[in-house]
C-alpha cells in the first residue's frame, strides 16, 4: 500500500497494533492489544466465543473503528493519518481504496449461488481491482 504513516523499521510487521482499544457502549471488548506479524509468519488468533477475536480482525479492516491504539498494515495506517501529532479518520472513498489492498476471509464465508466456483472466485478481483476476466480466471486455482 502506498501512502500514509510508514513503519520506520526495514523488517516492518505485516499487521501491527499497537495498545488498540474497542468498546460497545459498556462494554470494552479489546482491551490494549498488542501484535505484530511479519511476512510469511502465521498467527492464529484464538479464544472463547465473544472475546473478540472477530472484532479485532474486523478492525484491522477498518469495517470497526478503534477506541484507541494504532493498527498498521503493511506498513501503513488502518483508517487514519497522522497530521500534526493527531489521528485524523481518513474518508470512507480512502478506506474503501486501502481495504481494496487487505485481503480476508470471513470465518463464515458464503458463495454467490446463481454464480458457478470460477465466478465466485474471480468476483473480487474483477470487481475490486478491476483485473480484465481473462487475468482473474487464469489466477483462479486449477480445480
């Protein structure tokens, strides 16, 4: 991704938080998470039903905001910029297009059923990022 605050550090996390915080109402569901993954490494985030697991990779995403902390991805900001020492919400149109550069997948995943695999599999590219079809069906995996 380009643009917004970068990692100073050359061996930069992939995924970085830093003391995020996430509150419904009352309710505070993380609470100062610390993390860092680096390329190639795999984490697994895992826990009780309701201890905000899926919050947390939400945020990363920015589909939730954050209380507190800061959550880099890549190096770069998730839904903010820094201007002047201060935290300033990127607007949505800016969020979309950095999303675009995140990929996830949701533990309940659903496929389009009046769409064949192949054109489940190729929506995103070809809708996202605007790959021509031929491109997005030749990425797709060989059944």
């Amino acid at each position: 991704m380009s643009g917004g605050a970068a990692v100073a550090d050359s061996d930069a996390a992939m995924v970085l938080a830093e003391g995020v915080h996430k509150r419904f109402g009352a309710l505070e569901v993380l609470r100062g998470i610390d993390l860092s993954v680096r390329r190639g490494e795999v984490a697994c985030i895992i826990g009780p039903s309701g201890s905000g697991k899926s919050t947390f990779l939400r945020c990363v995403n920015h589909l939730e905001k954050i209380d507190a902390g800061r959550l880099f991805a890549d190096g770069v900001l998730v839904g903010y910029e820094e201007r002047g020492g201060r935290l300033h919400e990127l607007h949505e149109r800016e969020v979309a297009r950095r999303r675009a550069e995140i990929g996830m997948v949701f533990q309940h995943f659903y496929l389009f059923p009046h769409m064949t695999v192949l054109d489940n599999v190729c929506s995103g590219p070809l809708i996202v990022k605007g790959v021509p079809r031929a491109e997005a069906e030749a990425r797709a995996p060989a059944p």
